[in-house]
C-alpha cells in the first residue's frame, strides 16, 4: 500500500507570520496572542500558523490561524482563526447522555428513569401458556408474571452490590458481631437463587433492619447473643439520726 507523501513547506505561506498573527488579534480578547510556536502545512498551498495563547483562563491553549493563496499568487488569505487546545491544556469532560448520569441514590420523589429496551441486567418474563396450572405456577410461585425479570448478569450485580456494601461481611457492624445473621431468628430467607446468600433482616434493635443481609453479616441484635449480666448492686438501709437537729 502507498505511503502517503508530505505536503511540501510552502514558502509564501511561511513568511505569513505577520498576517496570521493579525487575525489572531483581532479575535483575541485584549494583548492575549503570544510567540509564534509555528506552522504545520494542511494541504497544498493552505497551512496554519500556531501562537501562544496567554490569557490566563486558558493555559496550555493556542491561536491556530489558517492561511492560504491560489496557484501562481504570492497574496495570503486568511481563512479562519480560533483557539485549539494544546498539551496540558484543560478541557470539558465528554458530554454524558443523561440515562448515565443518574448513580444510585440520586432518584427523588417524582423522578422518572428512562426506559432501557436493551438493558442487559434483565431479559423477558415469563409468557401465559393458556393452561391454568402452568401458568399459576409461573405467576403466582415463580413471581414470574411481569414482563421482564433479573438476567443471569443482573442478579450477579446485584448480589455482589449488595455483599461489598454495608449490609455484607465487611461492614464495620459485621467485623465486630459475635454471630453471623445465618443463625439469627429474625433473618427473612430470601425466595430463588439469592436464598443461598442472603435473607432480609426483621430484628426492629437491628441496624439493617428491612434491609438485605449476607447470611455472613451480623450485628449485636442477634437473636441468640446475650451479654453478662453485670452483679446487682448492695444497697445498705438507710440510719436514722436522731440525734441530729434541722437547724431550720
């Protein structure tokens, strides 16, 4: 395959020092061209010249000023100046579509999130076969009446969320508790694949308490724990003085 060949320095277009850096000042807001940093040929008889841009909102950018001439002319034209972003130079992040914006916890009362045809954390429900039986079993046993459910891939996500989060074996209240949720008599097992892995906690003392727990977490309100009892206190009578005069 053909390399493909480097456009030829033209002179006329180098010697145009002068004339970009004009065009860059009368685009510039105030003395903010600085030194000429160079020029790269375009194409055949179109180059751009770079200068330096000094205003200090924005460092690392340059004044890029196209010029050109027609064939067999020496008169340079101007063809556009504007800023261009340098090495170093700060720039805007990437526009995010707003579906993609939104992180867990940022939905409000009355917010709505798009809806994702092709979300890959879900895949098609179950669909009525006409017999009863069957479909009961489905709907009702199952829970399988919607239209979509939890793909393989969203059940994974969710489940490894919820295990590194502070209802998991990590948790600070986790590390500490005497016991493990599995053998608590307030954990809710959990229906379907998830069962083997977590439960949801009913202990009203608990901290996660409605909330989904690892069958590894734990806390202090566990269900079989008991703590010391400290020894009752003695208490002697109290004496009676009466001797001693009130001397109001």
């Amino acid at each position: 395959m053909p390399t493909a060949t480097a456009v030829k320095t033209d002179s006329t277009l180098k010697g145009a020092v002068e004339v970009a850096r004009e065009a860059a000042l009368a685009v510039a807001d105030g003395d903010a061209v600085g030194e000429h940093l160079g020029m790269a040929m375009d194409e055949e008889r179109l180059a751009t010249h770079y200068f330096a841009c000094t205003a200090p909102a924005y460092r690392g950018w340059r004044w890029a000023v196209s010029v050109s001439r027609v064939a067999r002319s020496k008169a340079v034209t101007v063809c556009e100046a504007n800023l261009v972003p340098g090495e170093g130079s700060m720039l805007s992040p990437d526009w995010v579509p707003y579906a993609a914006r939104l992180a867990p916890g940022d939905l409000g009362a009355g917010d709505v999130t798009p809806y994702l045809e092709a979300d890959p954390l879900l895949e098609a429900g179950f669909e009525a076969t006409g017999d009863e039986d069957v479909d009961a079993v489905g709907f009702w046993e199952l829970g399988l009446g919607r239209p979509r459910v939890l793909s393989a891939e969203g059940r994974d996500v969710a489940a490894q969320r919820w295990y590194d989060g502070e209802n998991g074996p990590s948790a600070a209240v986790a590390v500490k508790a005497p016991m493990p949720c599995s053998s608590c008599g307030f954990l809710v097992p959990m229906a379907g694949a998830l069962r083997s892995v977590f439960g949801v906690c009913a202990n009203a003392w608990s901290p996660s308490d409605g909330k989904v727990v690892s069958l590894d977490h734990g806390c202090g309100a566990h269900s079989e724990v008991d703590v010391e009892a400290p020894a009752p206190e003695r208490v002697s009578p109290p004496i009676l003085d009466d001797f001693e005069l009130d001397p109001a």
